[in-house]
C-alpha cells in the first residue's frame, strides 16, 4: 500500500483526526473500495505514525459506522458508507405520514375541525347545551364539591380497576333497569368518551374483510378507522322508522362476517328515533342471522317524546354490545361514556382500551358516580325534559319563518338535531365554506358525497342567536349562488 501523504504534526488537528479525514477522502475518491481490508501497520508505515494512532483513528472510523471489523479479514471498508456520507437531513415525515396506516380525515372534515376552533365562531351544530335556560353545570358543580371531601371509598382515585371505577359500575347497573337492561358491574366498561367506546370496540372486534352496516348518512361512516381496519361499508337506506330492515335482508351477505351499528335514539346525525316496530324488525332479522349489534344510545336521555326500550332490553342472546353516555346536557366537557359487553369479548375490549388509552379518567369516574348515586344526573334530566317541548315549539317556529320554501324537515324529528334539506339541490360544503361567523355541520361531513342537508342544534344557542344564524342561512341559499 502506497500513499503519498503524510499527516502534518505541526496542525492544531490532531494526528488521529487528520487519519480519519484521508481515509474518508480515500474512500469517497475510490481508492479504498467497499470491502476492502485496511492495515494498521501498512497505514502506520505509509503515514509515518505510531501503530496506536492508526487504531485511535479506526477506532473513531468504526464509530461511524464507515469500518468495521470481521473476524480473520481484519478491519473492512464498509458496505453502506456511502450512506454514511450522506449529508445529515431531517427524517421525511411527511412521508411516514401517508405511509401511516390510520385513513386521515377527508379535506372537509380537517376544515370544519378548523373553523369551529376559532373563538369568533357562532357554532350552530354544537352538541353541548347552552348555558341558558338550560344550565347543563348544575349536577356537575354539585358532585365537584363533594368530590373535595369525598372519602367513600377508599382508594377511589387509584388508577386500580381495568374495568373502571366499581362503585360507578354497580350504580350504572343500578340505572341501565331504567331503561330495561339487566346487567351486572362486570359486564360494563367505562371509556373516556363515547368516540373513545365506538373506536376501541370496532379495533377489538373488526378486521379486513368485515361487512359492516348502518344507516346511510350515519355520522360512523366518517370515522376513518373502519376504512383504516379494511372493512366493507354498506350504507342501508332508510324512512322516518329508522333503517329500512329490507334493505339490510337484500345486502346482508349470510356467508360472511357482518356486524350492524343501530343509533336509535336521535340519530346523529338526522334526529330519527327509531319506532318500536322498526326495532323488532332489525332485531329479528339480526337474531336469525346471528348477527352482532352495537347499539350507540347516547342520545337516550334527550327527547320530547319517551322513545321505545333499547334494543339491549329485549336481548336474549347477548348479541348486542350497548354504549350509553350522560348526555352532554348534564355532563359538559367531561367525557365519560360506557358499554355492557358481553363475557366472550370483555376481555379483548379491556386489553384494546389498555393499549390505546393507558390509565383511566378515575376523575371524571368519581364525579359520574357522585351525580348518579346522589341523584343529581336524574333531577336536571327531569329539569331539561320540562323544558324541551315549548323550547322546540319556539324552534319549528323560527324553521317555518325562515326556512319555509327553502328547506323541509321533519317535524317528528325535530328534537335535539334539526336535519334540514335543502331545495333546489343546493350545494351545502359550498355554503359551509361560505358562511363567515357561522358554523354548521354540513351532510357531506358524513355521507361521504355531495348532500343538500345539514345538522342543526336546537338547544346549543340561546334563541336570538339561533334566528339570526337561520336567517342569514336563509340569505345565502336566496341568494342562488349555491
């Protein structure tokens, strides 16, 4: 091994380092090839060093991954150094991201999660009641002040139950007889939502190839994580009932795995509640084919008129998994939501919920059962629901003054959600983005194609704001430009 060059000792570079920059050099020139084998004493000779600062300079060099040693070949030019002179660069992240295997949300979605952030936003589809007359904080800042000198159970705030809070389970057990559901505490997990509830069981539960039915338009087909888990959606027409059973006989495939998602109670997003023949029919159909239910109650608690029993009463099989949640009108901003599962997948939601979310919310767990167990959550249901009728009188009013000839909806499912259509084929995502100071939830955000509804709230105003939202709603779409 010949090399003309010899290091400079008078340099403020030390000797090893100035090794390291000329085998560098060497290699990027070609001279020391990949695979090489380098010597320690040749180099030391040609250099006119010690053999010890040829090693320091290895030494360093096999840091950087540029050689490295193989037993009886000595030390090795490394195959990948090409990478390591590669210029230092951050990670392509943007990359990762759309490799990434959670579906993102469509572009609509991203915009309306953006506009509604803005504090200058009058948000006319808020799912929170409003402050007045309908003060949904009372039951809440009442079990807050016990929660401060709250010693019933001991313990109660370690993070200890994988199911969730027991004294909470055994009260919800307690309530769900309300609505005729005979459970047990072990059969019910508490989540941190009821987005949190629907997400876990769908990743506990469905798989690619997964047939997977609820109603079209259903707030669920938005959701990106069953595209993300390859299941085949299928949209189910449907009435003023609810879904239409026959629709669902037609496209069910009885060869394979199916699962259908039923929101009977103020449907997110069209208000519908399912009548109580409409309930027997899907039921019948869904014990006959063997087909498991989840039914997302959460709305149970918010009506003008009592709905029909959930479909978990009448559930002699245990086909259906039940999510339930304190409605927003009692329990703002603090997210609790449950299920009654049934034994033989328990265990698979309970270890899905641990590898997502972790530790529970034991918190908003103490104060739910505090509003149960004290009967703070029932009084303000009693409270809202005297409330409601002349409330949504006021609110068809304000509809038929602004919206008659415009618009149409259904009087029956005028109640928590207002589900306007729209004349005329009107462009509703167009005039969402139009719209200013006002936010609405436009029936693309769901139906995953152009639709001419859109989703109002009739109690997250006070009333003056509402008629000043309808009416400059009403504007616009006169204006033809949509």
């Amino acid at each position: 091994m010949n090399i003309k060059w010899t290091p400079d000792k008078n340099s403020d570079i030390p000797i090893y380092l100035q090794i390291v920059a000329h085998i560098q050099h060497m290699i990027k020139t070609g001279y020391f090839q990949t695979g090489i084998s380098l010597s320690e004493r040749a180099l030391a000779k040609n250099y006119n060093v010690s053999r010890g600062t040829v090693a320091e300079a290895f030494r360093e060099l096999k840091c950087a991954g540029i050689l490295y040693t193989v037993p009886r070949s000595g030390t090795v030019v490394s195959q990948d150094v090409w990478n390591r002179f590669m210029p230092a660069q951050s990670p392509d992240w943007n990359k990762l991201a759309k490799l990434g295997m959670q579906k993102e949300n469509r572009a609509l979605l991203n915009e309306m999660y953006h506009k509604v952030s803005s504090p200058d936003i009058i948000n006319l589809s808020a799912l929170l009641f409003s402050e007045t007359p309908f003060n949904p904080y009372d039951p809440l800042t009442k079990a807050i002040k016990e929660v401060v000198s709250y010693s019933g159970y001991p313990g109660a705030l370690n993070n200890v139950d994988r199911l969730g809070f027991f004294a909470l389970r055994k009260t919800l057990a307690d309530h769900l007889k309300n609505y005729g559901i005979n459970t047990k505490p072990d059969n019910i997990v508490v989540f941190n939502g009821y987005l949190e509830a629907i997400n876990i069981i769908h990743y506990a539960l469905l798989h690619p190839g997964v047939n997977y039915y609820a109603m079209s338009g259903d707030w669920i087909a938005s959701m990106g994580n069953i595209y993300t888990l390859g299941v085949n959606y299928y949209p189910l027409a449907y009435d003023e009932e609810g879904p239409d059973p026959d629709d669902l006989s037609r496209k069910i495939n009885r060869k394979g795995v199916n699962i259908l998602y039923l929101n009977p109670v103020n449907h997110f997003p069209t208000g519908i509640t399912l009548s109580h023949k409409r309930r027997e029919k899907l039921l019948s159909i869904s014990k006959k084919l063997q087909i498991p239910v989840i039914e997302n109650d959460m709305m149970r608690d918010i009506w003008r008129k009592e709905p029909p029993p959930p479909l978990k009463a009448s559930d002699e099989y245990d086909q259906i998994i039940y999510v339930g949640a304190f409605s927003n009108m009692c329990y703002a901003n603090v997210n609790l939501a449950w299920g009654v599962v049934p034994d033989a997948v328990i265990n698979r939601i309970c270890d899905v919920r641990l590898q997502f979310c972790g530790g529970r919310n034991v918190l908003a767990e103490l104060l739910g059962y505090i509003m149960l167990a004290n009967g703070y959550y029932s009084e303000n249901v009693r409270y809202i629901r005297s409330l409601l009728p002349s409330w949504l009188d006021k609110t068809e009013n304000l509809l038929r003054q602004y919206m008659n000839g415009v618009a149409e909806w259904n009087s029956d499912n005028i109640n928590y959600h207002i589900w306007l259509k729209f004349k005329d084929n009107i462009d509703t995502q167009k005039l969402f983005y139009d719209s200013g100071k006002y936010y609405f939830s436009p029936g693309a955000a769901s139906a995953h194609a152009r639709s001419s509804h859109i989703r109002l709230n009739s109690v997250c105003n006070s009333m003056d704001i509402f008629e000043k939202g309808l009416q400059t709603l009403s504007l616009m779409v006169g204006s033809k430009k949509y």
